[in-house]
C-alpha cells in the first residue's frame, strides 16, 4: 500500500518561470532514465521479487522515494510554466524575437494540452513507455540496471544544472544530485554483497551451468574491427571479472561457417521462391495445388 | 564503414522447424535486450566517442560482431518457421488440438506479413524501438549500461535454453552464451579500467563538482517503506563504494517540507482556477477581457 | 511523499496457479484503462491543480490508493505464474496438446523476460505509455475522463470475473469492482458538485466566451449518414444538457464550401507542382534558380 | 460505405500563412483528442454496436462528419505552411533572429518530410495511435468517454483560439468550437437516454451482478493522502449518483493483510530465489537437475 | 466531406464464427499494409495535393473507398467474434485442449477490451500508428508508395485467403483481392503517366539539379558483401532505368576516407573525454571553470 | 558476418558546427526513411529471401553499404553538434534573441540525453522503431518497397540540401544523393527484371490463381469522390500494366449491400444488446444465469 503526504522531500521552487526550461526539465521526469522510469523499476522488482529481506526492503524503501520525486518534479515544472507565453502569431515574432525564440523552444503541448501543467513525458514530448523499465527477477542483472539508471539520470541532471542559473531549480537539482550519489553507491554496494553472500555470481545467470556453454569462446575477444588499440585493454588479457577464466585477444575472427541453403516455405505464402524461369515451372504441382484449393 | 561476408560465426541450423519456438527466439534478436538493440547501441557509443583508442577499438570491435549475431538469429528462425502451419478452422481445431495449439503458440506476422520469415520484433511481436538504446557520450555510464545489457541477454538466452530441446538450436545458444559470458566480464573490465586510469569515476559524472551537491543527502539510505530488513545491507553502514563517504541508515525519512500553492496560469487556458463561488466574480477582469480579445 | 507498507488493501492470492490467467490480468494492470493509468492519471492531475482544497485532495486520496492496485495485481500476477511451464518443443505438443494449448495462451515475455513475474504491460504484451494520460488543468473535463476510466476499468474486471474460477483471484476481482463502484460514483459526483458550484459548466470549457463561437452550428444535429433514427433522441430536439440552446435535427447537412485552391510551396521542396507538360517549362525561372544556388 | 464530395463544410482559409501555428494546430488534427481520434473512434463504437436503430445511427452520423473535420484541418494547415521558411544556418541566425526564432518554432518535417504538407501526428510530432481509441461494446462507457474526448477537444480548440490572431483561422476555430458544443450536449443526452430508458445504468456495467462485488467498499471513500478536505465534498456523504446506497468517509484506510510471501518459480528461470549462502546449498537437487538435463 | 451510407460495398459475412481467424484478419484492417493505412496515406496525399485535375481526383476517388474497406473488416471480424469462448481456467483446459488451443490462438483484448469487437490494431495486437503513412507531396514517390502497398496488402489477403476455408470469408477476400489488383494496376499506371507527361521523372525529385549530385557515384553498383552473383543482374551493366547513365559494377568498393578525429563537447556536458590520466589534469582550466561557474 | 572498417565512404566533415541543422539531418539518419530503415530492411529481406543467387547478392551488397551511411550521418552529426550552446534561461533569451532562437531550434536530448551525440531518431526526436521496415519475403512487393524508400529518401536529402550553405555538409549531401540515384534505379531495374525472367509478375502475388478472385471487379474505377477528372487518366481505360486486362471507369459505384444484423456476443461480456426497456426483460434468462454463475 502506499500512502501520500502533502509535502515535497525538498523544497521544489524556481525564482521565476522559465517554460523553455520546463520542457527540457521534463527529461529527468518522464525520460527513458526519468524518476517515473526508477519508480517503476524498483516497483516491478520489489513487487516480482522472490526472496524475502534486506534485498526487497531495499526496493521498497527506494521505489516509494521515487514517486515522491516524480512529484517534486511536476510541482516545479508547473511552476516554471505559470507565465508561458500562449504564443504569438509569425507576424508578430518578426517584431519581437525574443518573445518568438522563448515560443519556439517550448513544449507545446505544455500549454494546449496541459494548459501548463508538467507531463509524463520527456524534452521531446515523447510519452512516457514501459519499454524503458528491467525487472527479469535475477537481482544481480537488476542491481547492475538499476545502477545505470541512476548514473545516467545523475549524469542529466548534472548537464541540465549548467543550463539554468535559477538558484531554486539548482537548489532542488543539487538535492536530486546528492540522492543519485546515494543510488549510485547503494546498488553498486548491493550488487557487491550478492556476490559475496554467494546468493549470485558472475557471468548472470551464475545458475547456468557453464559445462552447457561452448567454453572455448566465453572469454576471446574477437576483433571485428581493424584497430588494434583493443588489445592494451584489461578486458584483453589477464584474468576475467568472474574468476574463472583468462581474456584472450584474437586480432582475426574465426572463419565463419557456410550459412544454411535458403528455407523453401509452402507455397501458399507467395514468397518468392522458383529459380529463374517460369514460375509456372518452378512451382510445378504446388502451383496446381493452389488452384484446386 | 561495414563489409560484409556470407558466412556465419556459428552454425545456425535446427534439427526440425518448431513456429512455437521461434516466436520466442526472436525475444534475442528484437527485444528490449536483443541482438539489434547491442548492435545499434555499440555503434552509437563508437561514433559519439570523444576519445580515440583502446575505448573507442572496443565499441567498434564488439559492435561489429553483434550485427553478425541479429544475422545469425533471423537465420535460424527462418528456419524454425520453413514448415510453419499456415492456420486452421476453429471447426478444424476441435478435430485436432494438437495443430490448434501450435497454432496457437505462433505470432501470426511470421506467417502473413513474412511469409515464413524472421522479423525485427519481440516475442510478443512489439516492433523493435530505439527507446532501448542507451549512448551517453560518458563511458563509465555507457559501460555500466552494456554490462547490464549482456547480463539481461545472457539470462534470456539461458530462459531459452531450457525451453527446447532442439540440438541445433541449443548448439547456437551456447555459443551466445558464451559470447555473452565474453561480453559481461569485458564491459565490467572496461568500467574497472575506466576508474583505474582516473578517467571516470564514481559518482558519475565524476566531473561534477560534489561541492555543489547537497552533501548531507549524499550517502543516506532515506526508508521510505516500513520494513527494516535493509538496514543489515551493506548500502547501510560503512564505506562507499565511490570512496567518498560513508553510508547512514535514517529509519524514518525526514519531515518534508510544503508544497507550494498552486499555480494560476494565464485565464485563456481555460483551467480550473475559480474557488468555489459563481465562476464570473472569481474571474473579474480577466474573463472580460477574454470577451474584448 | 509517497510512503510505502508492506501491506496489501486487499488479499490477492490465488488458489492455484494460471499462466494463462495471469497474461490476461495484465490488461487491467497495464493496459489503457489498467491501474496504472489511474494512478499517472490522478497523479498528474494533482500536481498540476490550480486550486487547493477538496477538489486537489479527492485526486491525492485516490491516486495513492490506485498505487497500491498496481501492486495487488502485480502480486497476483506473480503468484498465478508461479508453475508457469517453460515451454515445450513442437515435437511434444503434438504428444500432450494440453499442455501446449497452454503454452500457447501465455505471455513469452513473462517467461523470458521477467522470470515469472509481473510486468507493465497489457494482455497483449504492449508497453504501458503514457499515451493513456489525460491531465488537462480544466477539472471537469477531467472528473469526465475519470469516469469514463473507472466504467472501462471496472467493464474490463467484469469480464475477467467471468473467465476464471479461481476463488482467490474472484475474491481480488469482487473488491475491485467495489472500488471501481465507488471511484464511479465520485468522479460523477464531484463532475456534478463543480457545475453546481459554479466552478465549471458546460460546455467545457465554460469560460471561453460563447460569443466567440459559431452559435448557429452550435447545437445543430448534422447527419452525415443515411439513417434517420438518430432524429428519435434526445439529441435531436429540446433543451440541451448545457441550459444554453435547443437541440435542432438536421436531416441532410448543409452544403459545403468549395476547397480553396492545392498550395504552391517553396520548389525546393520538390513536391509535384507542375501542370502535365514538361517540368522544365512549368518551373521556369524558380528552376533555374535552383540550379544557381 | 463512404463518400467524399469535393467540398469543406466550413471555410478553412487563413489570411496569412504561420508555419508556427501550423505545427501546434496539428494537435487537434492529430493528437490524443484530435480529430483523427473522434472519427476513428465513432467508427468503431458503430460497427461494434449490437443494437440498430439511434443510438448506432448517432454514432454514423457524427463519426462521418468527423472525417470532413479531419480534412478541413489538414487542408488548412497545409496553407499555413505555405510560405514555410525552408531553414537557415546558424550563422544566418545570428544575422536575423526573427527568421531564426521562426525556424526554431516550427515542426522540421513540416518540410524534410511532408513538403510543406499536413501530417497525421499532432504538435509534437507524435504519430498518431490507435492508443487514443476507446470502443469497448458498453455504449454508457463509450458515450462518456465521447462526452470527455470532445471536452477535451473542445479545451485544446480554445487554448489554439487565443493563439493567434489571423482571422481566417479564427472563423473555422469558431465553428469548430460550435460543434464541440453540440457533441458534449449530444454525448451527454445520449448517455442520460440511456439510463432513462433502462438500457444501462450504473454503475457500468449494470448488467453484473451487484450481489458478486464486495459491497461493503462500494461506496467508501478511502483517504490514502493526509488532507482533509475530501471529506466536504458530494461524494464523502449522501446519495450515490448510482442511487444504490451512501457515500461514506473514511479518514484512515483500514489496516491491509500482509503480502503473500514471495514466489519460487522454476529455477530454469534463473531467478534470484536463494537465501544468503552459497548457491549451490540454496538450489539443492534442483541446481543437479539442471546440469543434467 | 464525407458522408456515410448504411451499407456494405461487398457483403461480408462469414458462415460461422471464427475467433482465432478474427484475430489474424486484424492484420489486413489495422496492421503496417491494413486498410486504415491505405485509407490516411491516400487521403493525406490528396490533402496536400498541389495541383489539381486527374491525379487528385483518383487519390480521392479511392480514398474514400479504402475508408469503406476499413468498415467492411470491422463488421466481418465482429460476426467471427460473436460466440468467441469468454476462456477457461488452466484446469479445465487440461481438460478440453481443443477449447484451449482456440482460446489460445485468440486476441485477449478482443473479449476484455472491445466485448468481441474489432479493435484498430494488428494481429500481434499492436495499435495502429501513422507511422505506417507516406505523403510527402512528390507524386512519383507517393504513387510507388501505394503500388508497394497494395502489392503488400494483396500479398497478405492471399496468405489469409488459405488459412480459412468459411465460404463467407473468402467470399470477401476474393473482393479484396480484386480491389487491390485493380490499384496495383492504377498506382503503376499512374506513376507512368507522371513520367510520361514530363511531370515527374526519374530519379525523385527530378527537379534536383542533377550537376548538384555526386555524378561518378550516381551509376556505380558498389558490392558491400563478398558474393559475386549481384553482376549478372540488369543493374549491373547496360541503360539505367533513368534513362540518364550506364550501369557499372565495381566488385571491390573504392578505399574509404580517414574518419574525422573525435569531437570534444563542452565540458559541462560530462562525457569522457580526458586521456588516460587523472581527470583533473586532462580537464586543467575548464574544471577549474565548472568549479566557479 | 559484419566488419568494420575505420573508414568512412565518403568525407563526413562540416565547415562549422551547426546545432539546429544537426537536427533537421537526423531525419535521414533515424527517420521512417532514414539509413537505419533502409540497413534494416535489406538486412532483413537478404535473410529471410528463399533464393541464392543474384537478387540475394544484391540485397546483401547493398545492406552492408547502407549500414556505413549510418555511420557517416552519425559522424556529421556529432560534429555539428560540437559547439551546441547548452541553453540559456528565458531572461538571458531576450537579451540575445539569437541565440535564443538556436536553443530553440535544438533537439533538447541532442545534449540533455547524448552529450553532443548522435542519436537512432528522427528530426521531432521520435525513436526509429521497426515500424518502418517491409520485408514480406515477395521480392517483387519488397523491391517495389525499396524503390519507394529510396526515393523518399532522396527527396528528404534533397530538402536538406536546400537548408544548410555548409560545404562540407552539402559534399556529404550531394554523396548520399548519387548513392540514392543509384539505388532507386538498382531497384527498378531488379523489379523489372523479376517479371522478364517470369519469376514474379503483376498483380502480386503472381502465385495466386487469379480464379480465385472476383474478376468483375479486378479493373475497375469505382469513383468514390464527386470529382470526374480522374476518367482522363491511363488508369481509366485501356490496357493494364499486368497485361490482363482492360480499366474501365465507373463513375458512380455500384449500390451495396446492406449490412448485416449486429452481432450479440456472450452477455457475459457486458455489452450493450439490450433493446429499449428494462434491461431485466431484455437479458431474460441469460441475466439469470449471470446471477448464478
């Protein structure tokens, strides 16, 4: 169950409105790596989560803080919108291009949807879709998701922090920052602790046996390029991140194997499948089949 | 620029066709983890890179060798798809189940809008997005991303294993996991690297200057659910990962602060703004001028 | 603030699990009238109000508790696929078609993707998008699409109701239908209270100026088909539901406009301009320019 | 069957072209509301209907006028595009900001894509998705769900109204707005007709069985935010709108059930399912069975 | 205008009901070549339209037809859904597998969403999106666009003509089959005449100065792939169909250029750009400026 | 298999970053008619083709190339992003409008969400989707789709050519615009030569016995708007491109049929069937069993 409170976590207030920073705002609210994206995602594995404990009392305790970001965000949002412009006709913006360039680079939607009010959407007025959310039940896989989410929601505020000098939107930025430090750090830390409680390992899924794998290529690195600076990598030689194998470098792929002859599917799919000549020939007693039908 | 050579990097042939089974292959080739979404994402990160080398050599090199895995995969469902029934009656169904049921298990496109072939979709025949790829431009985030990427495939492969018992099939899919073994261990490499060099570091983006984030919220675990469980993580107590600090649990999140009052935008957007009361005094003037306009 | 607790308002626990049950779930869950689309709905509408009381509290009181709808059913989502089969080859449907007529009727991706587990999607495995969103600032043409939301919403759990025996999910089912019973009832209720206030009116919105309207179309029935039974209702004569007009019935429209003449854009955008004859003449001296550029 | 005549039911011809007002007119062309949306949605409430006779022949009748609708919009910003500035560098901007500002307002494949030529998406550029569409076969859930789309129509048609000042334009958004008025009076008689003749009634849909619904929360209303003011409204105390029983206040939710305990599907899926400790312990027999098999 | 009469242009009326073929018949009315596509390209295409006379007048002519199909469809799959089984429970389908496979095969929101009803999606249950729509104000383009879409369209009628053998149902896919034989024939014949009144040529848009293309690249069959079969083809040697160059094949494609060096954005954008070396140093002055700013 | 070289095809180097214009060209990078489309298509079409030989060579030659293009727009585009301004706040727009209007000109996630990359969307940020892609496994359907890619395509170049004064961005244009020359003819021809060879013809499928559909309406122009022009047209009379028959024009369509009765699904579906009266006598013994069941 969840329970809402009138109150933001922080406090979500700009100096003045900007709505052309509003629509660029709405990336870290409805965006692929936006707070709805994390709400979601920590709920879908909290609620799809298959043991009990710390692991899932983590979920829960960071997904409802989430929604109470996607709040914070909306409430700013309408505010930096409250004086937008209604728009101006093309006549009139050759009389004033200041007033034409803050139109042109708002949301319009903003005001003809909304009328001026925050979206579930992203800078582009994309909506907002759940092709954007990971929940596969393996926590090892989610942990390392749900750590990207957060450095590249972090990594957007911190581009969107250089592009205002309002001190209440930075205030509220710097809060968000501060807290996406905190995720980042948290499910590096936790994808750690499954692997060293043993509960899961490297490579995901640890549960696969390897001895099913074809272990000659698990850990070749195949150069289906023409530089060679890959090859001074970490990933090029030395032992591998799962402690149970050694990189390879190997400059030139393989040959490959002959491709399979081209599949030769019932004619009544109408592909195009005869040899050069007429058809009428090529499909030979199929064909006849087809107008007996 | 690509060349390409008609061959493929591993036998792609089942034993026998199976349309049910092919259907869910293609969840690898064009779901939210699949084949195009690592070639595509891969190309992206190698052409945005800012800086040339071993980085850059790894992108390009991998992204290649993923085109050839999407290349690999439509060719053997194509195959599975080579006998594919072309549907029946329901009056057909009830006099043999057994065909009704495949039927059943298909994804109709194969069979009417491919004509037998394999398609740039998921298992449940949503069409392959670029919401699913992730290309920031900083390599630490990006890597993160990919490492999240192969453990999502690599779990999703594992899935698929177990759901045939196909030779042929199972033969490919081990060498996709193995790759995926490969890929795992080397993007956790190159994100190792990336900090080892102090090129990146946590939190990303590491160029951000901390003291402009409000440090206080920096490493505190904020409950915002009612279970204590997570308070005996890791993310809990003790040093961060990013080195800068030091966990702290708050069992209770701190009070917040006030929303802000509402907002009213300009009276031509027509939204609810009136307090309870006949609608022309709450608007005055404004709604006047509304009828001059 | 949103707040988390590791309660359910409801038990929603199967009697036994249902692969085929749950993917069907999933329409109320997260497809376009599912649970959470009320939640983002009233959400949005919230943050976005214009006014502080009531109003603003009714949509904060129900937009937390839908929040807990999504985990209920994501809950019983879960449990119903808990026994989900892994599939079987083609090979062994022909040998049980039972079993395969079950793997037939499930989602793939909540194998695949999600492990067994829930997922934001509706019953045909499409994304959750915020294209389903309606939050427009002008409260009563927003308690209208809430209404229209919780009919769809609680029509959709009637006809689950009826494709399952499972005790359990009846039981989950039977208090849905309650609170959608009730979410009916209120959005009506306060859609009537606003008109009565004076807040509002029809027609939406009430505060453009009707002297600004076309009045003589405006309450016009135009047929533009070749029926005749539509002049029966209530729609075709007498008071209209807004107090403001008579309705009018009539039977063939009025005759159109001519269509002003096509458009002659830019020749460099190389749409077809030209009269039938050769193109060089018919672009004349435009042509040549574009040679020159 | 349909028929066109080479007529517009009402003049659509600015005074001057405005390829910024024509990217934001697309909404109502295109949009979640727009016209596209209304005429694809009475066509399929029509061919969906299970009763002849008015209430089919209202949805004839206006979903054909819509399609006229739709092509007078596209007719007319196909004029506003006329003149469309094909673009300029951003070196000429600095020269001349007014056309910059111009450019910057306006939708790019106006241009690159449609030649100066209206396109199905609305001001975003968002194509246009049956995602809008609602046709569930209940004609009291479809009419209100119509009452909302032309509210919200209506709404949008309004803020565009203010937008501009091009007389033209204004004349067909007065009719425009006119017959929206018509349709939100209309929807709303017909739904009202509806239950005054028993058809249906609500709550929707009717025709289930009260008696199966958990009755004692069917017309509670559960406070899950912490304001008070809900509790003054029309839908805390007195008649339902349903007439079927009493609206009731309840401050605090009831306390909910514990969550089931978390699910342990098969461990092919490779879920995270063990307790702290080492896998291999955690997975037992069935970790064997997967080497096995 | 359009105007609707209450009638069918074929009869489309099945012998018996037929849920599961009712979903694959969703492909031909809602999918990427259904009858919604035809009937929004054409009439686009004539919206935009610049000239007026012949080639309008067919755009118009058999758009509107197109809009009739789409009815036609709607009304033929209702009648295939009227007795569709509401489903079962996983335990009664072990028990009647003939009824489960049937529910299986079928469309889950056909029965939950639309109460058997055709919905404007395809047959994997995807909605319709103008992303399937061409119009882009060159004819010649235009008209190959609808040959390739009815030559799409009639390719999946055939395919659905074989996967039924309900007399009523072929009955009106034999109509179709026709329709789209007759404009495969028009859009041909039409795109010929462009070319042979001198409106339109080869290549699109033949009003780009061809001195303003890459004139020794404009002929060359560049082969990107190692199989040499492709120079035995009609584009590999002799008269270019343009009427304005000769064939050349080139077996090995010409060396390539030196890609340009990386780019290095602003700082404050945050993305890797420091050499291997302590980021600080890498930065220098612009670090220090993120500091102050 | 792919590789990759670390070449480009052709210089990709613009005189001077240019934000706004990096946008527009995103249009023929990630568009419905961009590089990836065209990549993606062939790629598809080559695999899933069911003959060796020339028509496959030349599917796979091409693809391979157009994947390079892929990388050259991506390449322009990040550096004519590289000086992208990162956005002001509305004050500082109107003291420099022109800069104002470049940020308003700009794709927002061109920097939000890429730092300065390229991205897999179109010029309104729509992510490319597989929407756009045909392969049906018909190659005279598919080559006829190809043709009208490539022109759309070239026409798309050649309004980008038109936008920008840049030299180094047009060398690239007037490159890609000779590669589409040579690809619209490529297709042309390879459509022409599958008819003189007899392995496809007119109407497509050729495969599909002509018996089968209803020959009287296979040519005919049933004329569904009020215009006559459309008789003048070589679609109207004469000979037919598939060499079969003889156009005819109709200039009023034959009357119909009428529809047939509503359908009456399964009162378990809630619909709306009941005829005017008590909804109890309508539903009669069906409502009964409701209540029982």
């Amino acid at each position: 169950m969840f329970f809402h409170r009138q109150e933001l976590q922080h406090a979500a207030k700009p100096d003045k409105p900007d709505a052309v920073y509003a629509r660029k705002l709405q990336e870290v609210l409805g965006g692929q790596y936006g707070e709805i994206t994390v709400a979601m995602q920590y709920g879908f594995q909290s609620w799809n989560a298959h043991l009990p404990g710390k692991y899932r009392d983590l979920l829960y305790g960071i997904g409802a803080e989430e929604m109470g970001h996607v709040e914070m965000l909306a409430t700013m949002i309408a505010q930096l919108l409250e004086k937008a412009p209604l728009g101006v006709t093309e006549g009139a913006m050759q009389d004033d291009p200041a007033v034409a360039a803050i139109i042109g680079g708002t949301d319009p939607q903003h005001a003809i949807v909304a009328g001026a009010g925050a979206r579930p959407v992203d800078s582009n007025g994309n909506p907002w879709t759940a092709d954007y959310v990971t929940a596969s039940g393996n926590l090892l896989a989610d942990f390392t998701a749900n750590a990207n989410a957060e450095m590249q929601g972090r990594l957007q505020v911190a581009r969107l922090y250089h592009m205002t000098d309002d001190a209440g939107v930075r205030d509220l930025l710097s809060f968000l920052l501060a807290r996406d430090t905190m995720h980042q750090n948290q499910w590096i830390a936790a994808a750690r602790e499954l692997r060293e409680e043993g509960v899961e390992d490297l490579p995901v899924p640890s549960t696969f046996p390897l001895g099913k794998e074809d272990r000659e290529a698990s850990y070749q690195y195949l150069n289906f390029s023409d530089g060679q600076a890959a090859s001074e990598g970490s990933w090029a030689s030395g032992r591998t991140p799962d402690g149970k194998g050694e990189f390879e470098y190997v400059a030139e792929p393989p040959a490959g194997v002959p491709a399979p002859p081209p599949t030769k599917p019932d004619v009544r799919l109408h592909g195009t499948t005869g040899m050069p000549g007429p058809v009428e020939k090529a499909m030979g007693t199929a064909q006849d089949a087809l107008h007996k039908e």
